[in-house]
C-alpha cells in the first residue's frame, strides 16, 4: 500500500491500482496550499463524517474524477441530490467487499453535519482490509470502548487516529487507543490545522514510544510505502 497524506485528515491509500481518498480537505486548509487539489486521484472518496473540514472538496473530486462515495446513508444521499451519481451508503457494523478490498463502517463518537447544516447521519470510522494488509481509520472520535472490538477481530497493520485534542481525542487518550486496537503502527491526523488542535511532536512521539508504539507525523504532501 502506498500511502499519501494532502493535511489535516485528508489521506490517499493505493491499494490493488485503487485509489482511496479519506476526508478531503485541502482548498481551504493554509497548510496544505503547495497541494494541488485537481491532480489527487481517487476512485473512492470515504468520508467519515458531514464537516467541512472533512468533506469541503468531496464534491469536486467526485465530479472530477468519477469517483465513488463511501459514507453512511445520510451523507451519500446529500452528495447524490448535488449530482453525484456513483454513491455507496453503509450503517454502523456493516462490511462491503470492493474491487480493492472490504470496508467495515465501525463507531466514532463525534458530531455530525453537513457544511449547509443538514443532517450528516452519524459519524464512524473504517476498516479497511485487503490482500495488501489492513487499517483502521478511526476518524474523528474520542475514545471508546468499542475500539477494543476491533483489535479483537481485525489484525491491524496500522491506524490512522486523531491526535489533536479539543474536538477529538488527544495524545493520551489515542495512546490508550492504540492499546485498544492493538496496533503499533499509528499515523496522527487531525492535527495542528487550527489553533485548538495545535501540538508539540516530539511530546506526543515521546509518549507513543513509551508505550512501545511508533507515531508517524507525515509532511504534507508526502507518500510512503507499507
């Protein structure tokens, strides 16, 4: 799997010549300005939630590039009644099988609405796994006790958990998650973006490696291999 990450939330995850995109949020985030939003590719757009800080360049990607919207109901009926033609609706505790892969919609607490204010259904995570290997992206949540469902039932290659406080679960408390999940590997999102969720790196890395887990802090813009 090659992972790329375009700031705040918003990664690409090839897996089998696919292209999945999570929670794109680039145009109007001032960190990620030397990304060039129009050259992301994507055949699946997943979006874990309706904020605009996870869905704001949903729509033009998707018109752009033909791409899928993986979602719960709610927010694939929204993105169908702006045009969007190829759509996908999942539910809590829900498994599909794609061309890439299964996708499993599991639980986040968090908020959930649309940038007009509509109803965004409820807010969730993933859990991806292929032949490639397998990953959690917990979106934007505390922590929760059902994250150790998923370590009982998914082996995990890494995670992608939220690590900025405030609006999410902080450094602490996704250390704890890792626990949960069982996973070693942790890449931090939600991070930094605003001045609520600003945080000092080699803390946090401190603290993940005290227990015994590797936090990656990815620059914008980078891609790596798994």
């Amino acid at each position: 799997m090659k992972v790329s990450y375009y700031g705040h939330s918003c990664f690409g995850i090839e897996i089998a010549g696919k292209h999945l995109l999570f929670d794109p949020f680039v145009t109007y985030n001032e960190l990620a300005a030397g990304v060039d939003v129009d050259s992301i590719p994507a055949d699946y757009i997943l979006l874990t939630h309706g904020h605009q800080d996870h869905t704001a360049d949903a729509l033009s990607i998707a018109q752009r590039t033909g791409a899928t919207i993986v979602s719960n109901y709610e927010i694939v009926t929204w993105f169908q009644n702006k045009g969007i033609e190829n759509g996908h609706p999942m539910n809590h505790g829900g498994r599909w099988k794609f061309d890439f892969g299964t996708v499993k919609l599991v639980n986040a607490i968090h908020s959930s609405s649309m940038p007009d204010g509509s109803y965004g259904g409820n807010p969730g995570g993933f859990v991806i796994e292929s032949a490639e290997g397998n990953f959690y992206n917990a979106g934007d949540t505390a922590l929760t006790l059902d994250m150790k469902l998923i370590g009982e039932t998914h082996a995990l290659d890494f995670a992608l958990l939220p690590i900025g406080d405030n609006f999410t679960m902080g450094i602490d408390d996704a250390v704890t998650a890792s626990q949960f999940i069982q996973c070693k590997r942790i890449i931090g999102m939600h991070y930094d973006t605003f001045g609520y969720i600003k945080i000092e790196h080699e803390e946090a890395k401190a603290k993940f490696a005290a227990a015994n887990c590797d936090l990656s802090l990815m620059p914008i813009g980078q891609t790596i291999e798994i």
